[in-house]
C-alpha cells in the first residue's frame, strides 16, 4: 500500500469561480480545476458570494464566510467532493431561502 506523501504544504495562489468551474492556481505553478457541482453551496451562491473568499493560514484552505464554505486544498488535490451530508445542506438551503 502506498501513501500520498507531498514535498511542500500545497498553497492557493489565485482563485477564481465561474458557473462550471473552481479553477486554484498553486504556488508550485498547478491548476487545479474542479466541477463547481462537487460544492453545492458554492452552486447557489450569487457571483458576488462566490467572489467573497479569503484564504487560510499560509493557503492551506479556502474559505467562503458568507456560505460557511471551507475547502482544504489538500481535498481537492485528492478529489474529494463536499463531504457534507443531503440533510445538512437541505437544512442550510432551507434557512437560505428563509424557511425554518
């Protein structure tokens, strides 16, 4: 069995969202490309919500405030869709939409 072992602690350079894609350039010069629909919240935010991310620590994650978004860059290098459950974005989509 092997284990992913990286040289360096990947780290977002640039980011940028369209209605398809979230597309992460990394500091070692990779660009990562990911189906927006692998993040649900990130598929109902507004353009100006996915505009609104801030990086953590050194790069290491993305976050969203507004959306309560996190993305670990190390997840995406793996291909880790959204982990969260049906229940729990219905639940936030719901109190999106203002329904208890």
């Amino acid at each position: 069995m092997t284990t992913l072992t990286l040289e360096a602690e990947p780290a977002v350079q640039k980011l940028r969202v369209n209605v398809k894609q979230l597309i992460v350039e990394l500091a070692d010069g990779r660009t990562l490309t990911v189906p927006l629909a692998w993040y649900p919240r990130l598929v109902h935010a507004t353009p100006v919500e996915r505009a609104h991310w801030e990086l953590l620590g050194d790069g290491y994650a993305i976050e969203w405030p507004d959306l309560d978004e996190h993305i670990g860059i190390e997840g995406l290098l793996a291909g880790r869709r959204s982990g969260e459950s049906q229940q729990s974005f219905a639940q936030w989509l719901r109190a999106r939409q203002g329904q208890p």
